[in-house]
C-alpha cells in the first residue's frame, strides 16, 4: 500500500505579488519567465528546451519549485511526463500557494497509477491534510510509465475544487482554507532517488 510521506522540503521558490491576477496565464517554458530553478545537492529544477525539467536525487521527500504568479479561483492545468527513475513516485502540481509560510494546495499522481490530494500548511510540520479518499487511491485516468504525458487540472471555485487528470474526473472536495496564491509543480521520492519529470504549458483560466 502507498503511504505518504510527511518529509517536505523546499526546493526552490520566487514570493509573489500581493494582488491575485484575473487575467488568463500560460506558461510554455520557451524562457526563464516569473518560474524559479536551481540545484543542491538534493533536487534540480531548470528550464530548458521548451519545459521545466525537474530532478530528484534523495530517496525521500516532497520537493516543489514555484512561479511569481498569484490566482485565485479558475481553472489550473497542466502537463507532466515522467521520464527516468522507479514508478512508485509522486509528481504534479501546487496551487493558491503561500510561499512565505510553505502552505499550498497539492495534485499529484504516480507512474504505476496512484492520484493523491490535499493540503499542506506550514511546511508541512504536520500531517497534510488528505482531501478524496484516504490518500493515495489508484485511477485508471492516468497513464502509467515513463514517458507518457498526464494532463492534470483542477477548477476551484471559492472552496469547491473538482480535480481531473486526462480529462477524467479523480476526485472533488470543498476546502476554502487558501482562496488565491502562487502556483508550482512538485515530485515526490517514495523511497528511491533519481525521479525525473517534466513539466509543460501551465495555465491558469479565471472563472467567467
């Protein structure tokens, strides 16, 4: 059985500004952009060839990077493709994000075929909040392996936040604890190193 694991680590991450922007967002990575990279001796993030390209050495942890951005209710997607290191790992999306206190929304699936969401507060001193079913649950939407690219996406809409991965609905919970922030994809090691994915066309489509 998949557990997750309470171990999060900071990786690398740009505040954002004070107002959330309700205009339409789309990041390619053909640039550097608002999106924070780096390396340590733990985790990379760098954008290159036309995607965020992040590496996980530690056998354990949550790792996130994150934009300057800052959005409230819409519509939030985006691609992710795992490409090298073992399928019991953990990778996607965090949104409404408050990087000053690491607390945040988290969307991630697994490569052998897992879903996970919830809530993270205070960098996660804690136990993150689980929001569908009792943690990870697995889903035929998504796509297992390497190299298959997963569409993931949510629409939040003041507390209600439906999510979807392929265009197939995973999961749905009401949760108003953060109503806007920044946004930033995370991979997760769950016991062996050396995860590689890659992130593309992050959106962000305001409520009509």
């Amino acid at each position: 059985m998949r557990t997750q694991l309470f171990i999060f680590i900071l990786a690398f991450s740009l505040l954002a500004g004070c107002g959330a922007s309700s205009e339409p967002y789309l990041e390619t990575f053909d640039s550097a952009g608002s999106w924070a990279t780096g390396e340590n001796d733990q985790s990379r993030g760098e954008i290159a060839g036309g995607i965020y390209d992040f590496d996980v050495f530690s056998d354990t942890g949550i790792y996130w990077a994150s934009a300057s951005e800052r959005f409230g209710n819409g519509r939030y997607e985006i691609e992710a493709t795992a490409v090298d290191g073992p399928l019991d790992n953990g990778f996607g999306m965090v949104f409404m994000v408050d990087d000053s206190t690491g607390s945040f929304y988290l969307f991630e699936i697994s490569s052998d075929g897992f879903v996970w969401i919830g809530r993270c507060e205070d960098n996660c001193q804690g136990d993150m909040e689980i929001l569908v079913q009792g943690g990870w649950f697995e889903s035929g939407a998504v796509k297992q392996g390497l190299g298959e690219l997963n569409r993931l996406r949510v629409d939040a809409n003041d507390g209600d936040l439906i999510f979807y991965v392929n265009n197939q609905e995973v999961g749905r919970a009401f949760d108003d604890t953060f109503t806007q922030g920044n946004i930033g994809v995370a991979v997760e090691t769950i016991g062996v190193g050396d995860v590689q994915i890659q992130f593309d066309n992050y959106s962000y489509t305001p409520t009509e």
